[in-house]
C-alpha cells in the first residue's frame, strides 16, 4: 500500500471542493450536527480540519444544537507543544459522532498536572486525559556499557508513567490513555541495537513492552504511538527540524493520521467500535463473477495474483469473526448461485456457517445492509460495507450515511490492507466474552427464523428454554460490564457512561445494588445481556441510575425477570420504593414506555421528554432473589409483587 494512502486517510472519501463554502452553510442550518459528521467524514487536511473546528466552536458558543453527535471532554497533558493538536481533534471528533471539548494542560507541565489536585486538568474532571509523554522527558539516556543501570532507567521510566497515570485517574476521575514511545530511527549499534540493553532502541523497546504488560493485566488504555510511527517509518515519523524549532513531538504532516487514532481509542471506550463486517462477493471476496464465470472460472487460489489478493481479504474477515466480529453476505446475485463457492470451491477460506446473515438478491445494498442491521439487532452505525464497486460504495453512504465504507484502492491485493488501515473494530479491551460475540448473533439469526416458525410468542418463548443467571458485578465481568454500560443505546434508559474504575467504585459502594444478567438458551449462549445500577437516596428507596439491555435479546420479557429480581433484593434491604428515570436520546425511544409497561407510576415529567417513575413495593414479598442461581424461563412470568 502506498505511503500516500496511509498519510492522507485513503479510505475516506476526497473532501468536496467547495468545502468552505459547505462549512460557511451550516451557520445557517438549524440543526447543523449531521451535516458537521457529514464533512469531518471526509480526509481532510490539516487546514481543513482547523477550518472545521473553528466552525464546531462557533456553533457551540451560539449554542446551536449539534445532535446527535455526543458531547465528549479529553484532557491533553504532555511534553512537547500540543497546542496544534486540539483543532485536528475536534474536527477529527465528529466524524466519530462526538462533539468534543478539549482542555489543555500547560506547557511542558506534566507532573504538575497530574499531582495537583486542583490543576487544569483535575479540577476540568474530563472524560479522559491523554498522555502524550515524549521518550526525551523520560530517563532512558543511553547506557549500553551497564546492563543493570539499563534495567534500573527502563523501570524508572515505568514508574514515573504510571505514577502520572494514576494521579490523573484518582484526582480528576477521568480514564488516562498512555501513549507508548514512538523510538527514533537513528542507531547506536545498528541492527544489534534490540539486542544490547543500554541502547535507546532496547530501552524504549522494554519501557514500551511494560506498559502492554501492565495495560493487559489491569485494564489500562494505551494510544500506540509506536505502531503507529512504525506504520509510517520512524525517519518520517520524527522531524529533527520541527523538533528543534518548535519542540513538535512528530511531523505535522502526520496530524489528521494522529488525530483519527486518537479519536478510534476514544470511541472504543464508548462503546462506538463497529460490530459488523458486510461483503460484497464477486471481485470482492473472489475474483471474477461467479453468475457469469461459473465455479471454476472465478479466480481464488494460491499461486494465483488475484486469487491469493481475494484470499487475503477471506483471511482478514475470518479473523475479524474470530475476534467477535459479525460477518454477512450483501451481493446482487441469485441465492442458490452465490452459495456455490462456500459450498463446493475448495479454496473458499470462508464457509456458509461463519455469515450470520446472508443476503443474495437483486435489491440495492444499502436496503440489504438495513434487512442485514435489523435481523442482528445491531444499529446501522455498527456496520461496515466492503465493496470493490464504487458505485455500490457511493449508493451505500448516500442512502445509510451511518454505514462505514471504505474507499478501496484500485488493487485487490491492498484490500485487506485498507480495512485493516480503517481502523473500523478498534478495541480497548479483549475477552472471551468478545471473542464470541460473532458467535451470539449468528446464533440470534436462528433465533429469528425459529420465531418465524412459531405460531405464538409464548410458545416461542417456551420453544427456547431460556434460562437467567443473576449476580452483582466482580472483577471477573468488570470490562465487559463497562463495555455494555458505554456503547448500550437503544435499550439503556438513562444513557449514563461510566469507566471501569468507577464501575468499581459501584461494586464496592455499601449505597450502591448492582447486577449483572446472563442468558442461556437452547440455541447457545448470549452472554451478558442486562446490567443495572441502583443508588440509595434515602432510606426506604433505591434510584434505578442503569438499565440497559442488549437489543439480542429484546422481545422475550427478560425486563420483567430483572425486575422481578431487583424487587426481591429491594425488599432484603428494606427498600419499599423504586424510582426509575427515562432520558430521552436520539437512539433510545424504544424504551419511552419502558416503566409503565412494568407497573410503575408517574410522578415527574420534564419539556425536553425526560421522565421519572416510581414502583412501591408491597409489605411483604413473595418468594426469594435468585441470586446467582438459574430460573428457568418456562416458569410464569408475571411480576407478583408488582400486580
């Protein structure tokens, strides 16, 4: 792949040519927050994204409404000048659906920052805090004479990082993202410099490898500034001349690249990572077209060009799907004859059992990728659409402007190459319970058709032999909890986001009842599906602060099991009255009625939508809380205590 592609985000599209005049517009618009996405979804240059973000800061300072992009707050601490990174964030920030604030430490003052309590960024108390410590600012002065003074400047390094780090999350509540070094490119000892302990390259190497090390057994979250330098060449990365004239910790050039990887580790900790790889077929996934070329003319085979760049792009989605990411089929094509391949070619990587959905027919994409969205239950802006076709491309993002759609370049062999680039499935995080996540919906998909199947809800229902666990929050479900918590919109009632350390704080918050929610059934196992938070604002109620649900499981009155198990353990803690709160969101009207629904009564309601309820609990209350015990699903339902 060309250096080009990478430096100028190549697989977004070209930003339009009367981009100034398009941005003077939106002064105009009432609304203007969708046409602001609408633009910052383009590979715009340093200039451009200035001009954006100027933009975005008279809108917000009129007070113009700018959703649905979220509201969002980073902290920016570190060595160097970083004054002309927060433009290219802001701009960069709505492309990812945020509108985003920034507040800068001063200059060069990193500790002080991070220890006072009442600094800049600490008393700010943002979102998150980006820490962007340059390799120059650490003790890591070159020693390769003494290997123990080696080890004794990489874990001081270490040290002063975390210290940092730590500060920053205990003084301010924000969640600190660390940046790995990027290592320069000159040598000391040439190619024996990753060898000899001492030598820059080693100790950057080793500081960089603690901070991975540290980050995978404690839940931190790191910005790999290295990858990313190593993506681009390190000579180019690092600019001795802008260094030396205004102290610029990389090349300028590289600003919107920096920028946009910034913003994907943002967006994974708010639950915006995408969730869903759809596939064009012909030229896409093999080469050739299979309706006119036949089974043995499409091209898809080793020691074949075309075939191994097709091959490629098979091998990067069936790792996708084995990291959790949901694969489907959108193809203008006849069904029976698109499944040939996967059925009978015997080079095919991928087969019919790794697509949750396949969709093969004549409608136009962007309708099939819409079908494809609701049998998953996953929301448009979770899919991502691979087409080798431009057309298909520019139809697909006119239609569902919500959909990720990578420009492709003109050689198949650098397809897999631009997804990977995209940076589309970022994550902060990585468990069991993600790895099987394509799993879940795949097994949501036969859960769809079995309820085409069945006559009636309640012997659907019946049909699945579903069974719930219950239990509080642990360390065990802690990341997939806040995973849950930060990227839950439809069915999540408040839309409150909270950090894995303050989900901690809840777990071990005397005031504070917590629930995870668990659901197996006959067809496999979905995994966390429910968490709820509960506050104690007095001394016989509990506030209902989360509820959330994912959309898998929607429709089969899991709601009401959970409350009949929140009304149990209510009774347990002499809670005799329940208040829940409705927030209204772009995303969330599903749940408007959500209360009600389950017995709740009135008691405020706000112009802007937002609602409070409450559930008063009878004396006394039949049965005990589950726990973590299993209840079978097959039992009645209704709520007693409830009426």
């Amino acid at each position: 792949m060309s250096f080009q592609y990478i430096e100028e985000l190549g697989w977004l599209t070209r930003p339009p040519v009367d981009f100034r005049q398009q941005c003077a517009g939106l002064l105009e618009i009432d609304t203007p927050g969708r046409a602001v996405r609408a633009l910052a979804d383009n590979a715009l240059d340093q200039t451009q994204l200035e001009k954006l973000a100027r933009l975005i800061g008279t809108l917000r300072e009129s007070g113009q409404d700018l959703g649905p992009l979220l509201p969002l707050r980073l902290g920016i601490i570190g060595t160097g000048t970083l004054n002309f990174i927060e433009p290219a964030l802001v701009a960069t920030a709505a492309r990812y659906g945020f509108v985003l604030e920034c507040i800068r430490g001063d200059y060069d003052q990193v500790a002080q920052e991070a220890f006072d309590p009442q600094s800049i960024i600490n008393r700010a108390a943002p979102d998150a805090v980006l820490i962007a410590v340059d390799y120059r600012a650490l003790p890591l002065k070159e020693c390769p004479e003494d290997a123990e003074e080696a080890r004794q400047r990489t874990e001081a390094a270490v040290e002063q990082l975390h210290a940092i780090r730590d500060a920053i999350q205990k003084h301010s509540g924000a969640t600190p993202i660390l940046q790995t070094l990027a290592p320069p490119p000159e040598p000391l000892l040439g190619s024996f410099d990753c060898v000899q302990p001492g030598t820059l390259r080693f100790l950057i190497a080793e500081v960089n490898r603690a901070l991975c090390l540290d980050a995978a057994e404690n839940g931190g979250v790191l910005f790999d500034v290295a990858a990313l330098a190593d993506l681009v060449g390190s000579a180019e990365w690092h600019s001795p001349a802008q260094w030396n004239l205004a102290k610029l910790p990389f090349d300028a050039k590289f600003l919107p690249l920096y920028a946009d990887h910034i913003m994907r580790v943002l967006a994974a900790m708010r639950g915006k990572s995408r969730r869903c790889l759809v596939l064009d077929l012909d030229n896409t996934l093999w080469g050739g077209v299979i309706g006119d070329d036949g089974l043995d003319g499409i091209r898809i085979a080793q020691g074949d060009y075309v075939g191994e760049a097709h091959l490629a792009v098979q091998h990067m989605a069936l790792a996708l799907r084995n990291r959790g990411v949901v694969l489907a089929v959108s193809s203008k094509n006849e069904d029976a004859v698109a499944r040939l391949p996967f059925r009978h070619h015997p080079e095919m990587l991928l087969r019919e059992e790794h697509f949750a959905v396949f969709q093969a027919n004549w409608r136009d994409k962007a309708t099939n990728i819409a079908a494809i969205a609701e049998e998953l239950s996953l929301g448009i802006d979770a899919m991502v659409f691979l087409d080798d076709n431009p057309a298909e491309r520019l139809q697909v993002r006119q239609a569902l402007p919500e959909v990720a759609v990578p420009e492709l370049p003109d050689d198949p062999a650098l397809f897999a190459r631009a997804l990977g680039a995209a940076g589309y499935f970022e994550a902060i995080a990585f468990s069991e319970e993600d790895r099987a996540r394509a799993a879940f919906y795949e097994g949501n998909s036969r859960r769809v058709a079995l309820r085409s199947q069945v006559g009636d809800l309640d012997a659907y229902l019946r049909s699945l032999e579903m069974e719930i666990t219950f239990q509080p929050f642990d360390e065990v479900g802690r990341a997939r909890i806040t995973q849950l918590i930060n990227k839950s919109n439809q069915f999540n009632l408040t839309t409150r986001r909270y950090t894995e350390a303050q989900v901690a704080k809840a777990q071990h918050d005397a005031d504070c009842f917590t629930l995870q929610v668990r659901l197996v059934d006959a067809v496999g196992d979905n995994g966390m599906i429910s968490v709820v938070i509960c506050r104690r604002t007095s001394s016989d109620t509990w506030e209902i602060d989360t509820w959330l649900m994912s959309c898998r499981v929607l429709g089969r009155k899991v709601e009401q099991m959970v409350l009949r198990e929140l009304v149990h353990h209510a009774a347990d803690h002499a809670v005799t009255r329940l208040v829940g709160r409705y927030i209204p969101t772009e995303r969330n009207a599903m749940v408007r009625d959500h209360y009600p629904k389950l017995g709740f009564s009135l008691i405020a309601e706000k112009r802007d939508g937002a609602t409070a309820w409450e559930l008063r609990l009878p004396a006394e209350i039949a049965g005990a809380p589950m726990a973590v015990r299993r209840l079978d699903f097959r039992e009645p339902i209704a709520l007693r205590p409830c009426g």
